[in-house]
C-alpha cells in the first residue's frame, strides 16, 4: 500500500514464473522493488526511505507471504517520514533489521547494474557486501564493526586530533574486523569465478575472455601497522587511506578494462553472467532458494542472446522468477519457451490486473 506509484495491490503469485508487462513508467519496476524491500529493508533505487512513500501520503506498508516447505512465512514493513521503519516476521519484531537480512535471498537483474561496470569502486564492493552479507552474519557484524571503527578513525582525522592511544584502540579495532571482511571477499570471488566465465560462454557464444580480479591493499600487509605508518599522511588527507573499504573489483573483456572497451551487448551480457553466478552462489549457500528478478533485462540483447538466458533460467537450479518488459507479445514466447507454471501481469499507473494463470 501506498509503494512509491501503487496506491493498494494484492497480488498472488505464480511459485515459478511471474511476469509484467506494460509501458514504461507505469509501475513494473516498482512491484519488484517492493520485493526487494521486503528482502533488504531497502529500496534498490531510493537510498531515502521517505521517498518510496506514495505523494501526500503518511504511510506506506508492505506485507508479504513466503511458503518455506509448505509452511507460511509473513514479512511486514510499515514505513512513516521522520520514523525508524517497522519490519516484522511472523508478527514478531526485529530487535535490529540486519538481523532480517538474508532470510528471503534475493538477486535482482536490472538496468541500473550499468553502475556495476561504469560507477565507483564503492558500488562493486556494494555488490561482493551485499552477496556474502545474505549467508554470513558473521561477515555483516564484522563489516557492520570495521565500517564504524572507520567512521570513529575518520572524525577524528577531520578534527585534527591527535590521541596516539584513542587511534591505537581504533586501528586495532580495524584490524580486527577487516581481516575476515577481507578473507571472505577474497574466497567469495574466487569461488564465483568459473561459475561466472562459463555462463559468459555459455550466453555469448563467443572467443572473448572476461575477467573479475579482487585487488585489496589488506593483500600480504600487516594491516594495523600500516595504519599506524600512514596517520601522519592520513592527518593531512583528513580521511583513512588503506583498508578494505578502498578494496576493488576488476572487470576486464580480453585483459582491458570493460567499461573502456565493452559494447552495450557486451556488458550487458557480462553484467547478466555476473548476476546469475550470483544465484548460483547464494543457491549453494542459502536454506532456501532464492528469488530471481529480472527487470527489463532483454532490451539491447540479440535474440539468440535472449533464447539462452531464458534457457538457463528455466533450469531446475532456478525457482521463482519475476520478470518486467514492455511488449506482452515478448513475454508470451519466454512463457512458452519456460514451459513451467505462470502467472502473466499488465500494469497500468500503478494497477495491477491478473491477465493469465497456468499452473500444472
């Protein structure tokens, strides 16, 4: 109720695929990030809760039923302007959200996955925190600790001060909780890395090499007495410079930088294998399955492209999926071609109107 352009929906979904079609701007996006929400405590796109609230409105509340072998599972978020938001399970709050992540994993295939290959370092270290953050609670507390410790060391530096024992206890700290954030980084990419390679083979049916490298300064180092021997420099900066939060993620097409070389095709085929070695992953990882969404992901593919993602997707390693695209007519091949129980969507400013149902 009241998410972003949808005023009230209530929809039933089909347990494998579910698909939505209308114009742009209509509201597709914005059901799959309702998902999302649910999984994350977060919108995808909006980094300010108040933003997601329908114009005018005071609230705006989110419910979902999950079935976890039969047995249901209810999810409820209730967000207000000014208010810390509300998240329950089974009618029972959470002392603290990240506590909720990665009971319902999710992995999202979108248009804004551009930013994975042209934005910052801190969107793909987003990307390796936001996976291993969704099976490991350990890795979330300790990069929850490192990235306070972070904040605390950075303050200080601002401020000009210059308590060699307050930055003592604080570098300890950073070492401490940067150790395993970067140890589990590491293992996290060199496991996903063939998974990886051989989906870009298997979608693009090409001779190109690709290629993810992890490159951390923590690599070889003695990380506390570095920081040490960089406070001088870092008093200067007025920020910290060495630990995992400058930790970055390679992404090469035949050993050169993709987003200086890659096509539209390319990346976006690269980006695709990326997010599906991701499922794979999480598949591997997670208590349950996770869910798969697809955001208008097949624009700027050629059809054969297209036919091999529909391919691997309706595999048994998959289980639900959502998927969003402009043309019905599109969609009504991929149904055919998944063969598996559906239930097919049109989304009109904000409504959602039940058009098909199969199931077996």
């Amino acid at each position: 109720m009241n998410y972003k352009n949808i005023r009230q929906a209530e929809i039933v979904c089909s347990t494998k695929t579910n698909c939505f079609f209308g114009n742009n701007g209509v509201g597709k996006t914005n059901l799959l990030d309702a998902i999302y929400y649910l999984s994350f405590c977060k919108s995808l796109r909006n980094t300010v809760d108040s933003q997601v609230i329908y114009r005018g409105e005071e609230i705006c509340v989110l419910q979902g039923i999950y079935d976890f072998e039969g047995k249901d599972e209810e999810i409820f978020c209730s967000i207000r302007p000014g208010l810390r938001k509300q998240f329950k399970h089974n009618k029972k709050d959470y002392d603290k959200l990240s506590e909720h992540i990665g009971l319902l994993p999710i992995v999202t295939v979108s248009p804004s996955d551009s930013d994975l290959i042209s934005g910052g370092s801190d969107e793909r270290r987003r990307f390796i925190d936001m996976i291993i953050s969704q099976h490991d609670k350990n890795y979330l507390n300790a990069l929850i600790q490192y990235n306070k410790a972070l904040t605390q060391r950075n303050v200080l530096l601002r401020e000009k001060k210059r308590d060699k024992t307050l930055f003592e206890a604080i570098d300890i700290q950073m070492a401490i909780y940067g150790k395993p954030v970067f140890e589990k980084r590491k293992s996290f990419i060199d496991t996903i890395i063939p998974v990886f390679e051989q989906y870009y083979k298997d979608i693009s049916n090409a001779p190109e090499k690709i290629g993810l490298k992890y490159i951390s300064q923590l690599e070889n180092i003695d990380f506390e007495k570095v920081l040490k021997e960089s406070f001088e420099k870092d008093m200067l900066l007025g920020y910290t410079s060495t630990g995992v939060h400058k930790d970055e993620l390679e992404m090469t097409l035949d050993r050169q930088l993709m987003r200086k070389i890659g096509s539209q095709g390319q990346n976006k085929t690269f980006l695709i294998a990326l997010k599906l070695a991701q499922f794979a992953f999480l598949a591997s990882k997670a208590s349950t399955q996770p869910i798969l969404l697809l955001d208008d992901i097949f624009d700027k593919l050629d059809s054969e492209r297209v036919e091999k993602i529909i391919h691997l997707v309706s595999g048994d390693l998959f289980g639900q999926i959502f998927i969003t695209d402009t043309n019905r007519k599109y969609l009504d091949r991929i149904l055919e071609a998944i063969g598996k129980d559906y239930s097919l969507f049109r989304v009109e400013q904000g409504n959602v109107e039940l058009m098909e149902n199969k199931t077996n």
